[in-house]
C-alpha cells in the first residue's frame, strides 16, 4: 500500500501537511492542498480509516436513524444525507428503526454506544423521552428532520401550512367540493404528519366557509396503490362527487389521477388532484404537488451535523421551527372549474 510518506514526498510538502489535507481538518493553503490531492490521486493513495480515526479520535461515521427504507420519501432523503456526507470524506452507518421495542432498545442501548459513529441524524422519528435520553448521553452532535424535540436540534417542516397551501390552491381555482386522502390510524406515526395535514385541510376550507365533509375523506397508506383504491371509493359514492381531491402524499395523488382515468374523468378539465412532497413522478404525471425538496432536507441534515462537528459554539439554538421550505409546483392536474 502507498504510505502518507510517499504522498509527500512527491507533493513536496510534509506529512502533516498531507494529513490536513486530505482529512479536511486545519489550514491548508490552496496550491498545497491541490498538489497533495493530485499526489494522492495519482499513487492511488486513500487514507486508513483506521488510521485517521485513531489520529483525530474520530471515525468520520454518521449513524442514521430511519423509520421505512422502502418508502420514496425516506429513501430520498436518506439520499441526500449519504451524497452530501460522501464529498466530506464520511460514511454512513444506517439503523432502521422500526415499532419494535426490543429492536428499538438494542439500537440504542448497544449499537449507537459502540462509539462507531461521530454523530447521529433521525429521519422522522417521534422519540420517546427515554430515546432522547440516550441520545443526548451519547455526548454526540444528533440532527432530527422532522417535529420538534426541545433537547435535540431540529429541522422541520410546518405540515399544516404545507396542507394550507395545497387546499388554498384548489379554493382559489374555485373548488369547494374537495375530497382528502389522508392516513389510517396505523400510518399516522411519528409526529402525526397526516393528522396535520388533515388540519391544514380542514382549517383552510372553514376559512373560505366550508363545512368539512366526512364522505370527502379516505384512508390510504401513502403508496400509488393506497391512493388509487381511496380515490375509486371517493369517484365513485352515490350522490355529488368531488371536484378536487388534495393527496396527503404524491404517491397517493399519482394513485388518484390512475383512478379517474380508469373511472372515465378527465384530469383536470372534470377533477383537479393536488399531492405533496415533490416526487420524482410528479412532473411525468403533469402532477401539481408542494415541495417540500426532500433530498435538500437530506444535505441540510449532513450539512448541519457537519457543522456542529466542527464548531466550537455551544451557544447553537435547538428547535428552528419551519425552517425547512416547501413551494408550490403547478403542473397540469389542477385546473379552474367550470362556470
């Protein structure tokens, strides 16, 4: 294997300097740090994990905690977090978190306390006060995307305003016959998202007058198929059908925009469909959604617990609520209804 000495020797500068280098850590002018990459890169050198770790006491590890590896939006985010974190030299260690107390408790009993990791993110996970507890005795920087926990430092999106949004948009086109996918009771965890955005909903139809409907709201589980069965059973109830239907997900509103047109609706000249995340479908299926940008959540996440790795300031804030942005995106299912 080629040493650090040889990378030196032919950048011209000394081991320190290399180690600074390549490492990210301490001053490193320009014209030597290019010199010691283009060495290292040319001899093929990679720095010992095992080495660096026992040089600087870190293992340039992140451990990231997440409730679902098969759902788009967590996946998404668990993306950026790994892209972002991989150009700063630093691995990932990922630990599914699911109900499962027994499992719950390993992870935070044994593995985050094998000192493996350098600093933990939690992807939108509700944790109990125990959990916490753990975590913060870890004495480690812990980054949560998600609701507010008061001891940890967060990183959230207002849902019920995200839900606002979506609503105000289908009232301004003139709807007021919208339905609402949200989530059965066994979906509805960790802060409890689709029962905000079912508030956002609800708030924004009382503020334009409108009594809320319980025929306009279907359970699904946040999948296409989930989606399209609760649009068919929304399509097609005797008596008035909606105008509109506002997806809690945009898997659920692709779900929902299949419906009508196995139903015989046009989408959106006879039903408008608005979802919310900002899924990579979305602009396929012409699909007017809220961003909520989740593999920017991801590098803001890596990009924070970077920063609390390397600051010194013990004055940082904890909960900056809303800090996360969403934006409205019209595509081509939402349309003004017909005089």
């Amino acid at each position: 294997m080629v040493s650090i000495d040889e990378v030196a020797r032919q950048a011209g500068v000394s081991t320190a300097t290399v180690s600074r280098a390549l490492s990210g850590r301490g001053h490193v002018s320009a014209g030597a740090k290019a010199k010691v990459e283009a060495a290292a890169k040319s001899l093929g050198y990679v720095v010992s994990a095992s080495a660096s770790s026992l040089a600087s006491g870190r293992t340039r590890n992140i451990g990231v905690l997440v409730p679902f590896l098969d759902r788009w939006f967590f996946s998404t985010v668990l993306s950026g977090i790994a892209s972002a974190l991989m150009r700063r030299g630093y691995d990932i260690t990922l630990y599914s978190l699911t109900a499962d107390r027994a499992e719950r408790h390993d992870i935070f009993d044994t593995f985050l306390r094998r000192q493996r990791v350098d600093g933990v993110i939690a992807i939108s996970l509700e944790l109990g006060e125990e959990e916490t507890e753990r975590l913060v005795a870890l004495d480690l920087p812990v980054i949560a995307i998600g609701g507010p926990n008061p001891r940890l430092t967060t990183l959230t999106v207002d849902d019920v305003a995200v839900a606002r949004l979506a609503t105000e948009h289908l009232l301004a086109l003139g709807h007021r016959a919208i339905a609402h996918i949200g989530a059965s009771p066994e979906f509805d965890i960790d802060f409890h998202i689709p029962t905000q955005r079912r508030q956002g909903f609800e708030q924004a139809l009382a503020d334009a007058g409108i009594t809320v409907s319980p025929s306009l709201f279907e359970p699904a589980d946040f999948t296409i198929e989930g989606g399209f069965r609760a649009a068919k059973q929304l399509l097609g109830k005797p008596g008035g059908r909606p105008t509109a239907i506002f997806a809690a997900s945009d898997e659920m509103a692709i779900g929902a925009l299949l419906a009508a047109r196995e139903l015989g609706y046009r989408v959106p000249e006879d039903l408008s469909v608005i979802g919310i995340d900002g899924h990579e479908l979305g602009e396929f299926f012409r699909l007017t959604t809220v961003d909520q940008f989740p593999l920017g959540q991801g590098e803001r996440a890596a990009d924070a617990i970077l920063e609390a790795l390397e600051s010194t300031d013990a004055e940082t804030p904890t909960h900056r609520p809303g800090e996360l942005p969403f934006e409205l995106i019209v595509r081509g299912s939402t349309a003004r209804l017909p005089a």
